[in-house]
C-alpha cells in the first residue's frame, strides 16, 4: 500500500515539528526517516499511524482519504523503541495477542490462529523460543517478537520508531541486516525511523533526511550521500573538513585571486604525502594518530592555517607514508563540494 503525506503541519505550544511535509511512500519500499533529534520524524510517524493529528495536511492510503480514520482502523503495525511487549505473557502469547483479540472480527479459530502464529515464528527463526518469556530473551530476540506481533494482524504498512535503538552495536548492525532480508522476502511497506546515518544508509530503498521539521531532500542511499542537495545532508551524513580559501576551478587556492568561497571533503577523501604534490597540496603537521581496526584516523594541523584536518586511511596506505606524530607533511583534498553557507557546521 502507497502513502501520500499531503502538506501536513504540526505544532506543539510554540513549537512548530513539521511545517507543510509532502511525501510519497511508494508500495512495497523500505523508507528511513533521518535527522537529529528535533527535526520532526517521530512526529510525522506517529501522524501516519494514526497516534497523532496533524494541524492541517491530509494523509491519502492507497488513494482513498485516510486523514480521519482512527489507528485502529488504518490497518498499521507499530513497532516501539523499548518494544513493549507483554511480560506475563510468552512469545507465542505476545504474537497471537492481535490475532485473539480480531478473533471474531477476523473469522479465525484458535487452531487457526495457532498455526498463523507458528508460521510468522519460523520466518523470523524464533520458534523454538515460543515458550519463553520476554524476561528471558535478549534484546535483538524482544525486537524481533515486537516485529513479528505487529505482522501478525496483516497489517498494510509497517511503522517502526527507532526499532534498534535500544540495542548495542553488534546487535543493531545484525538486527538490520536480518530486517533488509525479511523486507526482500514480504516486500511489506515499511517506514522506519533513525537518527543513525549508517542504518538507514543500509538498510532503506530511499532515505528522507529531516531537519526543524522540514524535508530536506529524498533519495536512495547513494543519491542522499553522493549528490546531497545542500550542506546539511552534506554534514549530517559524516564528518567534513572544512576548506576556507579562494575558490578556483581546480580546487582551494588560498593564496591565489578568484571570489571567495569555502569547500568541504570528507576525511576518506584526504590524501596525505610527505612532499608537495600538487599547487593545491596543503602543509600539515601530524597532531594525532588512532589506530581503528583496518582504518587509521588522523588528527592534522594545517600549517599555513593552523586549521585543524581529519583523514582517515587504510593501514596499509598509512604504513606506506610512514608520518608520525609531530612530522611535517602534505594533504591534496579530492571531490571537494562548495555549498552556499546556510548551515553551520
């Protein structure tokens, strides 16, 4: 089922959370929800499922109005943070709980709901956890019982709110891959909500970047993060170093003419030699070194500037140039981006 947020606005007191949204969740799509804290993605969650009213807007599902029905009746899974199961009750009791309660509505003998319920267990590999307790799992096993009680009921889209963000890393990366693959097989249309730019760069079809509750641009993963639309997606979806100088065709010319302009690169994008390369090269100091598994982070000082860089390179690369802490050397930025300055850094 598709979705059309419709110029949908939204206040509380003297605080404006979403201001005039238009969105299109297509059929079938993974969709992440990314910003900081504040920019209004939990709000416009809460809106679709039913959980909030909007001060204006309207919410089309599947092309009928769907802007007054109730939670209950917009055929939604929610999917909580904390995932608020039932504690008295055991995994199998948590997912057929929907199921009992639709019972009569739904048409569905107890043996029926008995085998409905065993089989979403098997798809998410916890069938041999139906006897236990939510007491008794661990946090990726409660996330994913959560996951499952909200299919059960066949729901037409599936709302999660954070749904790793109560998870320590190992878990959360494991989580995430294992929901992009249950995703490939139901195809169920799907929004989730983050604030972790790595998440929903791996697990979302098309990302929606948010910021003081505003849309501020909408693409799969690749286009947000290789063509972002202005300096906060640019900033928001990783570090950047921060080229103050004159700007030229080829790059930061500080001591040449040419209008003024700042250019931004990411720390993979940073090449560091002991010699001058280029006219573009830099002088730098080594400041800091950290080694991080594979990659090597460093920490220099620009020794025309003083500025503070960050790099970050392989170990391998870093071996090759041998500079340590306290060395003079070189860095040549590649791809850098010119923004108009409407966001600080």
């Amino acid at each position: 089922m598709g979705i059309d947020v419709r110029a949908v606005s939204k206040r509380f007191g003297g605080f404006s959370a979403l201001e005039d949204v238009s969105l299109e969740v297509r059929s079938g799509e993974l969709l992440a929800l990314l910003g900081p804290s504040g920019s209004g993605k939990t709000t416009l969650l809460r809106i679709i499922a039913g959980l909030e009213v909007a001060d204006s807007g309207s919410l089309i599902f599947h092309g009928e109005d769907a802007t007054a029905r109730r939670a209950r009746d917009r055929e939604v899974g929610f999917v909580f943070q904390h995932y608020a199961l039932f504690k008295h009750m055991t995994v199998f009791e948590n997912v057929a709980f929907g199921l009992s309660v639709k019972r009569r509505r739904l048409g569905l003998t107890r043996a029926e709901i008995a085998r409905k319920v065993g089989d979403l267990l098997k798809l998410v590999q916890m069938d041999w956890l139906a006897d236990r307790y939510p007491s008794q799992l661990s946090g990726g096993q409660r996330q994913r019982v959560a996951l499952v009680r909200a299919l059960a009921v066949e729901p037409k889209v599936v709302l999660l709110d954070e749904p790793f963000g109560a998870l320590d890393a190992k878990v959360r990366g494991e989580l995430r891959r294992w929901i992009r693959r249950l995703h490939d097989e139901i195809h169920l249309t799907s929004v989730f909500v983050t604030h972790d730019q790595d998440e929903a760069l791996e697990v979302a079809d098309r990302v929606v970047i948010m910021n003081q509750g505003k849309i501020e641009q909408i693409g799969t993963p690749e286009e947000v993060y290789d063509r972002p639309a202005n300096l906060f997606v640019y900033t928001f979806l990783g570090n950047v170093n921060l080229f103050r100088g004159r700007h030229a065709r080829e790059g930061v010319h500080p001591e040449n003419g040419g209008g003024e302009a700042d250019a931004y690169v990411r720390p993979h994008e940073i090449e560091l030699f002991r010699e001058r390369r280029s006219e573009q090269s830099v002088p730098i100091v080594v400041s800091h070194v950290r080694a991080i598994g594979p990659i090597v982070r460093l920490e220099l000082k620009r020794a025309d500037t003083g500025d503070l860089l960050e790099a970050e390179l392989t170990k391998e690369r870093y071996r090759e140039i041998g500079l340590a802490v306290g060395e003079a050397g070189f860095v040549d930025p590649r791809n850098l981006r010119f923004f108009e300055s409407d966001y600080s850094i």
